[in-house]
C-alpha cells in the first residue's frame, strides 16, 4: 500500500505466460507510493555507493553477474514471461548483460577519471573537470526484452555512481524483480539497485522525480517521457522504435544474405527494436534472393518453450499479444495494396498461446503500412528496387533510424552504409552490433535521443564540473594579465589588447606566425 497521502492504489498487475495463456504471477501497481519509497532509499545509498569507489563498485557488479550466471531460476523466469526460446534468453540476453558489465568495469577508470584541459588563452590557468554521479537514475524498460533492455541498462548509471530504480514493463515485470534479489544474494547493498513494479503512471511518477532517465519503448511514450525530462532539465536518452531496412545489393553473397535476413527479422518472433522490418533487394538478384530466404523461414521451428529445459526450436511466442493484432493489420493493408504472401500469413492456432506464423511478403511497396509504421512481429516484407540508389532513397524515406543492413560488395556496401540515414549500420551481418558495446548506439529522427554503450553511454551519467585553478609558478604573469583586463578599464589598455587579438587571431598575421 502507498505510504503518500492522497496517492491513487492500482489492482494488481497479472503476468501471463505468452506461451501457454496460464497465470505466473501477480505483483503490486506500486505507483507513485512505490517510487517515492524508492527514491528515498536510494538517496540514502547513493553516497556510501560513489564513496565505493570505481574498484568496489566493479567488484559489485562482478558478484552480481556471477550470482546471475549461478542462477537457473532467472533463465525460467524470462522465458516463461516473454515466450522467447532459452537460447534467446541465455544466449542474447544475459550474454549481454555479461558484457555490458565486462565493458563498463574495466572502460570506467578510463572514462571516469578527472582530467586537466589547457587554456590556450590563459597559459597561468588549468581546468581540471571532475565528473559527480547524477544521483538516482530511472530507468524504464520495454517487455521484449526483460534483461537486455532493463537490468542490463542499469549497469552503467551503476558503474557512473549512481543508484538505480528501474520500472520494468508491466508486461515482463518477473525478470527484474529476480535480479534485484540475485543483487542481494551477491551481498551488494540495499537501496543502490531496486525494482519498483506498475503500469504507465509509475514510469511516470520515476520521470518526475529521478535526476536521470533512460527509457527505451514506443515512440509515443518516449515523447512524453523525454518533454517531462526535458521539464526538469535532467538528462534522459530514449531508445524508441525502429523501421531498419535491410539491403541487398547486386553482388552480394545471397545464401549469407538470405540467412542473415532470417535471422534478423524472426529473432524473438520479431520484437526486437534493431531487428529488419523491410527488405530492399536488387530487381537482378531479387528471384535468387527471395527463393533461398523462403526456404529459409519454412525450416524455422515454432513452438512454446517447454518445462524441460529443451532449446531446440526457433520462434517462441509474441510477448505482447496486441502485437499479433499490429501484424494482422500490417499484413491486410498489404494484401490489399497487392502485395503477396511468399510463406505463413496467420495465426498458429494448433499453439494455445499468442503465436503467429513466421510469415514474408513480396510485392510490397510505400504505399503500404508495413513499410512505413514500425510493425514489431513475425512479418518480414520484401520490396524490388531497380538499383542502389532506388534503394537508398526508400530506405531513407522513415521517419526513424534506428539500425540498417547493408549485403552487397564491401566498398560499395561500406559506401551505401555512409549516406543512410541512421545511427547503426551494420555491413554484411545482422544484430551482433547491439552486443558491440566499445560503440554508441543509438537513434536518429523519431528513434530516440543519446546513446547506450561506448564512452558517450556511461559519460552522459554523471555531470562535469569544471575547476579552474591557477598555476603556482605562474602567478606573478597572472597578476600583471589581471591588471590589464579588469576594473578600472583603461584605452591604452584597450588599444594593446586589439593588438594582441589581430597578432593572435588575424588569419593573415597568424599564418604567418605559423609559417615561422
Ligand atoms: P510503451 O512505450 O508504452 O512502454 C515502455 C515502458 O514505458 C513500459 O515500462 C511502460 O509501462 C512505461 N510507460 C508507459 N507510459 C509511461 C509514461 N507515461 N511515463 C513513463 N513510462 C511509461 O511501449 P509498449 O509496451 O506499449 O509497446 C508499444 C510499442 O512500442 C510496440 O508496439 C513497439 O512498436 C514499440 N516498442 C519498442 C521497443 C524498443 O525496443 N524500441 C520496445 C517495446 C515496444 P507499462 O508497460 O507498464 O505500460
């Protein structure tokens, strides 16, 4: 129950196996009660977590990672409430997560550390920049991906010396409280890393009180999330939703191509945000190309994972069962618009979960739904495009850029990759860039602002301030440089000084300083 006066109570929020239809569990809408409980304790923690030190707070991470890698019942979870396959669940996602902490404990001494800058201007000067922790960074997470998306963007706030609350999706809500009582289990303290569960209006509630926000979900709710940021004046990076193209050009390795098309637009029945949601194919290769990518998805196992532990299937089910009804209608705007079902095309109703058959169109064009709207499911369509630049154009022509594919001839393909609009390309390969975490990523237009990973990822949570101090053997100059630019101000003064700037700033006059 909510400790705020006057705070709403929500029903409880039931989790539901995507997979079979039957009840996990059920957890509190913990509103804003639940996030106001939150926020105090990690206030209190913060401090003692930056005093921890870059070395104590690797340390943590490194027992939680452990406690995560001992630990069968996290695997168990995230597949009962997603419905993805364990390989997606251990090989993806935690995966990641192991990543993401290997990266960040050991690039922080190198990120973090305080460094000096060197006043061209005022040589009796030095800047030295110390970088604070934000405080309490929220992060809200999506369902597609209840480690990858959620906990796992937790670690570098953590690294940067802030506490975490995270508000995991109402959807997938299990994963994330198994974490943070694996980071108890690790012995790690309490109050640096919680999980507040609820609906819409808890995200909400973190959004007005974090001093930092990194949320990743749909572009409407991101837009709302990033004005209240943008509000308060606290950072906030949104990763929102994806339209990535996939293009093949003449001359690319169509089996490898085929393959990694597969791959890329079927992973987790196709709710992943980098994942191919339109194929651009080269008129010449395009009969070549569609052949082996049908075949491809014809041999793709579908199917609920089972209590066995067994992993040997492809497709499990569709998280969020509304999606199922995004790629209905993608699907009958296309047919309607002339487009032609190559393999699937319906609901698998011999499973008693949300399945839906992994299905590609050909025939499709920008007139359709499916090539413009981001349709986050099994459906994978194909357009012809008479060359490169034909190609180029459509691909461009989204409102987001989040990811893109380029399969063609390596220069070429490199040089395509430079003039597409969007924050990740990735050339002659598909998804692995995600687990590239040395990079930023991150999206252009409506795919969301700031990065995840790379230096800019843990940098941007934690303020810079800048000291400037003078240098010891400098002050006599410093003294005398003093004189000359503060009160009383003097014309003589003023007359040297433009001087000064023409001999320093001139371009003519200081080339041929230079040229000395
Ligand atoms: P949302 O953007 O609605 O939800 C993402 C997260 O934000 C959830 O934890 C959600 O809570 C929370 N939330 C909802 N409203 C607010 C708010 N006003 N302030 C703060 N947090 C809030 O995504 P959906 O889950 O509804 O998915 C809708 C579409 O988004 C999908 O069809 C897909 O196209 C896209 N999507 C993209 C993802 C990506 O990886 N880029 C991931 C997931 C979805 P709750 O779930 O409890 O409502």
């Amino acid at each position: 129950m909510s400790a705020v006066p006057g705070a709403r109570l929500f029903a409880p929020i039931r989790v539901v196996s995507p997979a079979t239809g039957r009840l996990l569990a059920e957890v509190p809408d913990e509103g804003e009660g639940g996030v106001e409980r939150a926020l105090a304790a990690a206030r209190a923690a913060a401090p003692a977590w930056g005093r921890l030190g870059l070395a104590g707070r690797a340390a943590a991470l490194r027992r939680w990672r452990d406690a995560v890698l001992d630990d069968r019942e996290v695997v168990e979870t995230l597949v009962a409430e997603s419905g993805k396959p364990r390989h997606e669940a251990e090989g993806v996602e935690i995966l990641y997560l192991c990543e993401v902490i290997r990266f960040s404990a050991r690039a922080a001494r190198r990120v973090l550390k305080e460094e000096t800058r060197n006043p061209f201007l005022f040589v009796t000067k030095k800047t030295r920049l110390v970088r604070h922790p934000l405080g309490v960074v929220g992060v809200i997470g999506p369902w597609n991906f209840p480690i990858l998306n959620n906990s796992a963007d937790c670690v570098a706030p953590l690294m940067a010396g802030n506490a975490v609350v995270l508000k995991p999706s109402e959807v997938t809500p299990l994963t994330s409280l198994r974490l943070a009582e694996l980071w108890r289990k690790a012995g790690n303290p309490d109050g640096v890393f919680q999980v507040v569960t609820g609906r819409g209006e808890t995200g909400a509630a973190l959004v007005d009180r974090a001093d930092g926000v990194m949320f990743t979900g749909s572009v409407a709710t991101g837009r709302k999330v990033a004005a209240r940021a943008g509000e308060r004046f606290i950072p906030c990076v949104t990763e929102l939703g994806g339209k990535s193209p996939f293009v093949v050009l003449a001359g690319a390795d169509l089996d490898r191509a085929a393959e990694a098309a597969v791959f890329s637009g079927f992973i987790h029945s196709g709710q992943a945000c980098i994942r191919t949601e339109r194929i651009y194919v080269e008129e010449s290769v395009a009969d070549a190309f569609e052949t082996r990518l049908v075949s491809r998805v014809n041999a793709l196992r579908q199917r609920a994972p089972d209590a066995r532990g067994d992993s040997a299937h492809d497709l499990g089910a569709v998280t969020f069962p509304r999606q199922v009804a995004v790629v209905e209608r993608h699907l009958a705007d296309a047919l309607a618009k002339g487009a032609r079902v190559l393999t699937g095309g319906n609901r698998r109703d011999d499973l008693s979960g949300s399945f839906f058959r992994p299905t590609v169109i050909a025939g499709a064009t920008h007139e359709m739904e499916v090539m413009r709207e981001e349709t986050f499911g099994p459906l994978v369509p194909v357009m012809r495009v008479r060359d490169a630049e034909e190609a180029l154009r459509l691909a461009n022509e989204s409102h987001l850029g989040l990811n893109a594919t380029v399969f063609g001839p390596p220069e070429a393909a490199f040089d395509f990759a430079r003039r597409l609009g969007s924050g990740q390309v990735i050339v002659n390969d598909v998804l692995v860039n995600y687990l590239i975490v040395e990079a930023p990523l991150g999206g252009w237009k409506a795919s969301g602002l700031g990065v995840r990973h790379g230096v800019e990822g843990m940098r941007q949570w934690t303020r810079t301030q800048a000291i400037t101090v003078r240098r010891p053997l400098l002050a006599p100059i410093e003294r005398l440089v003093a004189r000359y630019l503060a009160f009383p101000y003097n014309p003589k003064v003023l007359a040297l000084l433009r001087r000064v700037m023409r001999l320093l700033y001139r371009s003519s006059l200081s080339a041929k300083l230079r040229s000395r």
